[in-house]
C-alpha cells in the first residue's frame, strides 16, 4: 500500500504487492501516479478524475427483489472489459461499493459484508478483479465500504468497527498500491441506522481506525450532495471527498474554496449532473483546482448496469478528455491569475525537466546582447524562468519591431479560413488584383507583380526589394539598390512601388522586382505588410482590429497596440512589424502557436497554417524562411530540433517555438526608445530603479545574430529528460 505525506514520495517496495503497477500518492497537494503528476501538461494537471462504478460489483441476494438471470460476476467482467476506455477519456479511479448503490429499486440486499463484520470472499473477488484490472490500466479505485439502506445488514456498532478493520487488513494484506479508501457514502444520510455512521465524530473515528489499522492507506468519506464537509471530518481526512448532485452550478466555486481552506486534495467522487450541465460541472471544479467524478445514474447505478465508455455520456466524456489531455493547459488572463508558475530549482526540474543553472547562464548570456529584456522560459505549460534586465518587465510594452510580422501571418492565416471563397487557390492566390488590393496599387510599376502570389508575401519570395543579402536556391546575392525597411516600408505607397528614396543614409527602391516571384528570397518588410493591405482590403477592418478580436480577445491579453507612432506617414496599422505587447502575453501567442492553432476549445488559427510555420516552405527553396517564421531544416545548428521556429525583431527580441519538446521561450530585447510611450502610443509602465540603473553604462559584447540561436541553444541544453 503506498501512502503520502506532502512535498514526499513513499513507496512499499517490500509488501506482498510490490510488484504491482500502479502506485498513488499525494505529493504537494497533487496527486501522483507511480511519481509523476497526474495529466501532466493539462488543465487538469494534478488532478483525480473519477467516475462512480459503485455497481460495478453489485449483487443482490434478496430472492423477493433478485433479477432473474443476472449474473454478478458478468456484470463486473463487462465493467472490467471498458476501463481502458474510460482510461482513454481521463478516468484515473473508480469509486467501487462494498455494499454498492442504488440499484434503482428497493429492497436489494448488497454487501460485501457479514452480520458481524467479516468479510465475504465472493464479493472481494470481484472487488479485486476490478483494482487489479484498474492496476494493469494506470488506474486508482476508491473504495466505498458502506452504503446507505445497507449498513442495517451490520448488527451492531461494533461490527462497523470490525468491518473497517477487515477492510484494511485486507488491502494492506493484498499489497495494492492504487486504492483509496472512503468509509461511507453520504455519511449523515437519514438511511443509516448506526450512529456511528451519521455523525461528524463517528466518521472520525472510523478514519483514525482504517489509518491505525493500515497506516499507509489514504482515508476519507463522503458527505451528502451539498458539497459541504464538517471541519472535523476535513481535518482528519487525507483528502476530502465531496458530492454535488444538489449543488446548484453558481454554487460549485464557492463550495470549492471552502473545502480548500483545509489543505487537502479535494475529490469530488459523485456528481449525477449530465450533458453540457455535468461537462461545465467538471469544467468548474478543474477550474477551482479540485478532481469531479462523474455519476451516469441511468447508465452505471440503476439496473441492467450498462459500461459504455464514452457512450455513457458523449458530452461529459469529451469534456473529461479535453481537460486531461497533455498540453491541454491553458492559462486565464494576467488579470485573472496569470501562468502557472514553478519556481525552486528543485520544483522546475520535477515539473518542467530543467535545469534553473543552466537557465541563469542563458539569461546571462542575453545580458551581453541587449541593454534592456529579459528571459521568460514555458515548458509543459509551466512559467519555469523570468527574469528582466534594464527597462525590461512584465508589463513593459515596447515596440517588439519584427516580431510583429509574424502575428500579420497568422491573421492571414485565419483570413484564409474565414474567406475560404475569396481565396479558391489559397496561398497560391495571385493577389494583385482589384479583388485583392485598392485602386492605389494599380497599375503595378513591374508587370511582374501581377504574378505574385500570397505565398510569395508571405515568405518573402515576391521579389520585391528587402535587405542584404539576398538568396537565390541557398547562394548570397546582393540586390542594388535594396529595399525600403522599418516603418518607412509599411507605408502604402512604398509598398506599392510608388516611391524611391533614401532610408539610413542609403537609397532604396521600390518601383522595380529584384527578381520574378519565387525567383529569390529577400528580407522585404514591404512584402508582408502587402499581406496585411490584403487582409485589410477583403475583411474590411485594420489589422490592429483584426489581430484583437481573432487573438488578444481569446488569449486574454493585456495592455498592447502597434508602435512607430511617431512616423507620421503611417496610416494603417503597420503590416511589417511594431506590436507592442506584454511578455507573458507573447507567451500565450507563442503557447497557442505550440498547440497548433488551438486555444482550450477553439481552432483559433487554421492547424495547417500553423504546421507550415514550422517547416521549410515550398514557397521559398532558397533560404530556411517559412511564413514570417525562421525554421531549423537547413542551419548548420544540429542541436536544433526539427520543427522548430522562431520570429526575430530589431532590438535583440526573439520568439522560440518547439513544439516536440513543449516549450516557448521569450528573448526580450529593446533599445531604449522601442519603449518611450511616444513610440508605443502606450501609457509608461516603469521598470525597477535600480534594475534600470544596473545596466547604465553597458555595452554590446555579443551581436543580436549571434545571440539568437545561442540563446536557443542555452535553453535547449537546460532541458535534462529529453
């Protein structure tokens, strides 16, 4: 029998079931199986979901109310032949009765029991079936001894006594490692004729005596369905296990924080509500840090028992499913609690398999490429690193440049879902075209652009004129004159290719294609923020808008807007960069990128678009270049995992994604004026004084280039369970 005590681990090596597969425990409040946290990576991490199969040992042997035909033993073996489904969609106990549930009919005589309190071995033999199978599965069982109509069967209070006894000798006996036990049912119910069984002071009892009698069984009982607990039971009890079945749906929240106060796990192991109703139910408790067990009264309790799996209740068990997936965390706003946070080098290793040295040098690398930023580290949905330097903080919003080029990206992306009719050929649209584009791009100044294709924008392949050098099938080449960048490339007009001139000292052009499209990849600010003039002029509103409702609505962001506020010649939201957003809130954008597109329930971004992010696009054979992401096939960097992508911005600002290692990771950078308000247009959020003042004097000793991919590099040889 494995028990726990908090912040440890305890196992049995040395008992008759050591062998045996599954081990429970708590550990810090959260409970563990065979010592990893449960639904690691999940909304419900740490968490027990349960489901009530109390008859799934059931018997009856009244001869006036037996059902003729039913067989007990069938009975469990079609329970024991589902739990690998129930498994599938979350399930990690099942509630199991010693004298069963409410059959939906009276009179049954069910129990695992004899009048004095011994134990009856063709009951426990079913009893076992189902822990060992659980056991074989990954799986817990709480066991319930006494039910409710039932406990008459028991002569006396002493047989009570003897029975919780019995129970425990035999479970200590059998060794299992994967059993909770829980003394009654709805303790207090007014079917309970033992006195012993209907006070607050009798459940303690009872539990002192199972814990004596096997110390290292994990205790409880169950209170009746207002999802309240006596403080006394609470206290005594290693974890708390609370019925819902009349709670009402605004009260879940607040019975869960009432039960929190005692510091225990809190397990809901009955909850007869269905549908949408019991899948909010779940959704609620998760949300309040606390395990649901689900109860299908007409499907698993009344007879003919029917275990279907998912069948039960395909709504409820989708929503279990949901909740339980790895990597089916999400986070609430800032405002609403923010990440999840790990901290203690200890703790960060346990849950996110890093190492927190390594992630200082890393952070003290970045210090060399920039003045001001910070490191924030994300694996496994945990904020396992953050620490700033200079103006950098948590709610700093500077003008993150460059970076900004990739949320303009994924706004095109979800445009393509949105619009799917308007884009027949989808990123192999050629775009300029009045459909496309207003009046003012016409007539293109190279014929050559009436080819450009979305894709071409998008991996910038258009052939317009961008930065040094340029890249035709891997091979440096230099375009004369370049292209316009910054802001000045975000003006209409010279993305049009309506206008040279000069920018920095040297001139640029934009009135001609350095190449056809396709023909050559070059750093083209103007070619992306032409995606974003597409999706402006098909969807009707700026990218600023588009970007808050398709994205900083759903993620919950805080304060955030576009920069370069100070270039007057701007009149749209600038396509080729300038978002300027919180740090965690990057994260989010990042996690949600991590997930493929998908944030709790939605599909915000088209899953596809957001694998080809990810990977060498076939838009752009000449340079490692996908849609406005930087991808690993082709570096010289072998340590790079494929798959791998990240979005660079001037300032030393770099966002990480790995998805095949969970993990996203926020290099903020900044040069002072990326965070003057006059830039952002934003209110001034000051950093510490003296974090400010630390770095007054500094200079650079690594380049931005350099920095980028050693930073990536650090963090990737922090992780030490890959």
């Amino acid at each position: 029998m494995l028990a726990c005590t908090a912040g440890a681990n305890i196992f049995a090596p040395n008992l008759p079931g050591a062998s045996r597969r599954t081990q429970l425990s708590i550990v810090n409040g959260r409970w563990h199986l065979n010592g990893r946290v449960t639904y690691s990576g999940a909304e419900a991490e740490g968490l027990l979901m349960n489901v009530r199969m109390v008859n799934a040992v059931f018997e009856d042997a009244n001869p006036q109310t037996r059902r003729q035909g039913f067989d007990p033993n069938e009975s469990t073996r079609r329970f024991i032949q589902s739990i690998p489904e129930y498994v599938e969609h979350g399930i990690r106990a099942f509630t199991i009765g010693l004298q069963g549930g409410d059959p939906g009919y009276e009179g049954a005589r069910n129990s695992a029991f004899r009048p004095d309190g011994a134990l009856r071995e063709p009951y426990l033999d079913r009893i076992a079936d189902v822990i060992e199978a659980c056991d074989r599965q990954g799986a817990a069982v709480i066991v319930s001894c006494f039910y409710q109509r039932q406990d008459q069967i028991l002569r006396d209070q002493r047989a009570v006594r003897d029975a919780i006894s019995h129970v425990a000798r035999w479970l200590r006996a059998r060794g299992f490692g994967n059993v909770l036990l829980e003394i009654a049912n709805e303790f207090g119910h007014n079917g309970y004729n033992h006195p012993i069984l209907k006070s607050p002071a009798g459940q303690v009892e009872l539990i002192e005596l199972a814990r004596r009698t096997a110390p290292r069984l994990l205790v409880s009982t169950s209170g009746l369905g207002n999802g309240r607990m006596p403080s006394e039971v609470a206290l005594a009890a290693d974890y708390l296990t609370p019925h819902l079945n009349t709670t009402r749906m605004d009260d879940i929240a607040g019975r869960l924080v009432e039960l929190k106060r005692f510091g225990k796990p809190v397990v809901v192991n009955e909850d007869d509500k269905t549908g949408d109703l019991g899948a909010q139910a779940a959704r609620l408790c998760v949300a309040g840090s606390a395990s649901w067990g689900f109860m299908a009264v007409q499907a698993n309790q009344h007879y003919p028992f029917r275990f279907t799996g998912a069948n039960d209740d395909p709504a409820v068990y989708a929503t279990l499913k949901h909740l339980t997936t790895a990597g089916d965390y999400f986070p609430p706003s800032d405002a609403a609690g923010g990440w999840r946070a790990v901290t203690g080098a200890a703790a960060i290793r346990r849950e996110t398999g890093l190492n927190r040295d390594k992630l200082d040098e890393a952070f003290a690398f970045i210090q060399g490429s920039t003045k001001n930023g910070g490191l924030l580290v994300l694996r496994r949905g945990w904020l396992a690193y953050e620490r700033y330097c200079g103006l950098g903080h948590r709610d700093a919003t500077p003008n993150l440049a460059s970076c900004g080029k990739s949320f303009t990206s994924v706004a095109v992306g979800i445009l393509l879902r949105e619009q799917a009719a308007k884009f027949p050929r989808a990123l192999d649209q050629e775009v300029f075209t009045p459909d496309y584009l207003p009046p003012e791009a016409f007539p293109p100044p190279d014929p050559r652009m009436s080819r450009i294709k979305l894709g071409h924008l998008l991996t910038m392949t258009a052939g317009i004129r961008g930065n040094n050098p340029a890249y035709v099938k891997g091979k440096q080449t230099i375009i004369h004159p370049a292209g316009a960048d910054g802001s000045l490339a975000c003006v209409d007009e010279v993305a049009f290719g309506r206008r040279d001139g000069t920018y920095q000292g040297r001139p640029y052009s934009s009135k001609s294609l350095w190449c056809a499209p396709g023909g050559g990849y070059s750093y083209a600010t103007s070619s992306i923020h032409l995606a974003s003039v597409v999706l402006r002029h098909v969807s009707g509103v700026e990218l600023e808008q588009f970007v808050d409702s398709h994205l900083a609505q759903p993620l919950g962001w805080g304060s955030w807007g576009y920069g370069y506020r100070q270039a007057r010649e701007l009149s749209h939201t600038p396509g080729g960069g300038g978002i300027a957003l919180r740090a965690t809130d990057m994260l989010r954008f990042g996690y949600l990128l991590a997930r493929a597109g998908r944030w709790k329930d939605r599909q915000l971004i088209p899953r596809d678009y957001v694998l080809h992010c990810g990977r060498q696009s076939p838009y752009n054979p000449h340079y490692p270049y996908s849609l406005q992401f930087n991808v690993s096939p082709g570096r010289q960097e072998k340590a790079i995992p494929a798959g791998a992508f990240w979005k660079m911005g001037s300032g030393g600002h770099v966002l990480y994604v790995v998805p095949s290692q969970d993990l996203v990771i926020w290099k903020l950078g900044g040069r002072d004026g990326q965070y003057d308000p006059r830039d952002t247009g934003l209110p001034p959020s000051p950093a510490p004084a003296d974090q400010v003042a630390a770095r007054s004097g500094w200079k650079e000793s690594v380049d931005a280039d350099t920095a980028c991919l050693r930073t990536l590099a650090l963090v990737l040889a922090a992780i030490e369970d890959r």
